[in-house]
C-alpha cells in the first residue's frame, strides 16, 4: 500500500499535464502550476525517524524480527 501511495502521487503531476490546460485561462494556468509544484514530490509514509516505509523496507524488518525471534526461540 505505501508504494502505491507514492506511485499514485507522482501520477498526480502527469495527469495535470495531460489536461487541455493549454485551452484554459492565464489564472487557472497558474493554479495548475502551483499544483505542479506541490506532486513533484512524492508521498510517503515514514516510519518515525528510521525513514520512508517502502515494500522493501518492511521486508527487511520482517527478516529481522524472524531471524531474532529464531535465535531467541534456540536459545533456550
């Protein structure tokens, strides 16, 4: 879910641009340019300061928390 978060964020902007905003007043061209602006960056989902929540990234804290889990469970 997070990186289609991100993916459908970036889309934002391509979608502006496919409009006919050639065919549109001087205010609204403005208006969509401010809005170019703001999708440039992507929309992410941060796990607190440990960065942007990615496919990847739960996968390596899922790996992580196995793998100690495992060795807590063998320890014993």
């Amino acid at each position: 879910m997070c990186n289609e978060i991100t993916e459908q964020s970036l889309q934002v902007a391509q979608t502006i641009y496919d409009t006919f905003w050639y065919k549109e007043s001087k205010q609204y061209n403005v208006l969509l340019q401010l809005m170019l602006m703001g999708a440039q960056r992507p929309v992410t989902m941060r796990i607190g300061p440990f960065g942007a929540m990615t496919t990847s990234t739960i996968l390596t804290t899922m790996r992580a928390a196995y793998s100690y889990a495992t060795l807590m469970m063998n320890s014993s």
